[in-house]
C-alpha cells in the first residue's frame, strides 16, 4: 500500500508500464505509464478475486492491512479507472463493492464478517469510494442494489445515527462495538472528519442543505473541540470523554490534515462562501509541517508521526499509507479550489519525483519503499 502515495501524488495515470525511477514530471506519457506501473503493483496486494469459501477475503485486503485500507484501495482504483479510462480492473472493483455493500435493509458496508473490525473511521473509507463511484459515474450493474449515491447516503445516514450528544455535545466515537470499549471513549479526528467530508460531498452531489448543515455542525464541533489547531490549523488525533473532550491528544498524522483540507474545499467549491475557502487555505498552510523544508528532500512529504524513527510498521502498517490519503486529498481540494492549485504542486511534484525513487525494491525492481 505504500505504492498509493505515488499514485495519489501524480494525479495523472494510464495502462502502460515503465520503471518508476525513469520517471519525467514533464513528459505526460510518462507520468501515465509509471502510474500505470503503480496500480499494477498495487494490485497485488489483493487476493480476495480467488475462488475461496471464506467471504472475509472478498473485498479485503491481507495482514498486517485492515478492513478500512482496503476500503481505501477501492477508492484509489476507481480514480484510477476515472483518469485512464482504463477498465483493467473493474470487474474486481464492482466484485468488491458489491459483495461488501452488505445485502441486508441497510446496505451500508457493515458486513458481519468485519464486526471484529469496523469503526466509524473504517465505514468512512468505504463510503469515501462509493461516493467517488457516484461522482465520477461509475457503472453501477446490480439493479438490486441502490444506486451509488443511494449507498453513501445509507453509510451518510448510519454516521448520522452514531452523533453522540450525551457526550461532549457531540461528535462520532472511534468505534462502533462494545467488543472495542477504548475506541468507545475517545472521539477521533478521522471519524469525525470523515463524517465532515462525506457531508460536505453529498452537499455538492444532491445540493440538499441538509448536509451543508451537518458540515457545519461538524466543523463547529472541531473546531470547539480544538481538533483543529486556532493558531496554526494543524489536525489532531482526538479527544477522550474520561477528561470531557478537554484535552487534546495532540498526535498528528498526515491524513488529518487532509480529510479537513477537502471537506472545506468542497464546501467552498459549492457554497461560494468566503469563510470556507480561507478555512482550506489555512488547512493547507497548516500541512507544512509534514514536507521537508530544506536539503535535497525539500517539499517533499514525510509522515512525521514515525518515519524518522523508522516506526511506521510497528504495531500495525496503517501508518505506511497515510501519505497517499493526503496526497489524494491535496490534489482533489486543488480540483475544487483551483486557488490552492500553485501551493499544491509546489508539494506534491517533489514528492512524486521522490516517492518513484523508492520504487525500486522486490523481483520486479518497481515495488516502492515507504521514504
């Protein structure tokens, strides 16, 4: 999954294949072949398209990666497909989307099997890529399903239904069931601005205000929380209600700063309001201090949390793709705010060039490393 923060980070793609490390920004052929190269190798991570009787591999994606990674593998494939035109892979993509939807009332990506490791953080990124399905319109071929749309408003709604009130006025808890009762304590950043960005979409997608109005709760409530940092915009980890969402964890990790960055770009895209372009405009700015900012590595973006001590695969490898969500959400705010456009590429260009660098490892000489 490291290979997802080059694929974000150069934004365009196609189906050829080069050596990442051949790698020219300026030559759109071959920013499209070695993406191409990428994808293939991302790709490989999934075994879940093989015959098997365990549905817990449908859909899913090996250990040490969880439930939510491979929610977020099915998003990047699909904008993917959406900048190639490239079909390679949608068969395993609708195979993946479809059988998870969970075919009870709800359809909204709590399948039973994943009981042991859905949170609403994890539900997010699921519902992160059936949303992207319904905006770039992906084929949706299961007329006994709902559509696209339909779907990410059910997993819209579920989130709705999880807003705590009797706990520090509100926000989403981290997780879902009592089998995981620290998460049922703490009020996490990636949860609740999952639920922001979602919100902020399904705004755009449906032009309903009722959704503008929950961004807004969900900011407020943020921003209340001092989730989001008043002076320098930087996005912590969460709050604790043993200490009544007082005290801030202050670990940050890449990611945050872009779930926030994107909500707030598409609320300024649709809304037209001042105060939601300044907010994406600080986000950004407050992102700087996951890039280098000298040396040869200057602009280029590190995961501050754990790369300098070479930490980011202990305990769990979730760390090793936080990166890519950023340099996703980086390049898709630009999309909305094409203000943020310069500052944008003045980051991601760098680390496109270095993140190909590192894409020299295993028998094929393309697999990437996590620097």
């Amino acid at each position: 999954m490291k290979s997802i923060l080059l694929l974000y980070s150069l934004g365009w793609v196609s189906a050829a294949v080069m050596q990442p490390k051949s790698l020219d920004v300026d030559d759109t052929r071959s920013i499209r072949n070695v993406a191409a190269t990428i994808a293939h190798d991302t790709m490989a991570y999934y075994t879940g398209n093989v015959s098997s009787s365990d549905p817990k591999t449908v859909g899913n994606v090996q250990r040490p990666y969880y439930w939510w990674v491979a929610g977020a593998l099915w998003g990047l494939m699909i904008d993917y497909y959406h900048v190639t035109k490239d079909p390679s892979y949608n068969d395993v993509i609708l195979q993946a989307l479809l059988a998870k939807v969970n075919l009870g009332p709800d359809n909204n990506y709590l399948p039973p099997e994943h009981a042991d490791e859905e949170g609403n953080d994890d539900l997010f990124f699921w519902g992160n890529a059936v949303l992207t399905a319904a905006e770039i319109n992906f084929p949706q071929p299961n007329k006994d399903l709902p559509s696209w749309l339909d779907i990410s408003k059910n997993v819209f709604n579920w989130l709705e239904s999880r807003w705590d009130t009797k706990n520090c006025d509100g926000g989403l808890f981290w997780q879902i069931l009592a089998s995981n009762p620290n998460g049922l304590n703490y009020k996490n950043s990636i949860s609740n601005g999952g639920f922001f960005q979602l919100a902020a979409r399904l705004a755009r997608a449906t032009n309903d205000d009722m959704y503008i109005q929950w961004a807004e709760k969900i900011w407020d409530w943020s921003w209340n929380h001092n989730i989001i940092d008043h002076d320098n915009y930087h996005v912590y980890d969460g709050v604790d209600i043993r200490t009544q969402c007082k005290q801030v964890n202050p670990a940050s990790f890449t990611y945050l700063s872009g779930i926030y960055l994107s909500g707030a770009a598409v609320m300024a895209n649709h809304t037209g309001k001042t105060e939601w372009a300044d907010r994406a405009e600080k986000l950004l700015d407050g992102a700087n201090w996951f890039f280098y900012t000298d040396g040869d590595s200057k602009n280029v973006m590190y995961e501050g949390a754990c790369e300098s001590i070479d930490s980011c695969f202990k305990g769990n490898a979730d760390m090793s793709t936080f990166k890519g969500y950023l340099a996703d959400l980086m390049w898709k705010s630009a999309v909305m705010l094409p203000s943020l456009r310069s500052k944008v590429a003045g980051w991601l260009i760098p680390t496109a060039k270095a993140a190909a660098q590192s894409c020299q490892g295993g028998q094929s000489g393309t697999q990437c490393g996590m620097k």
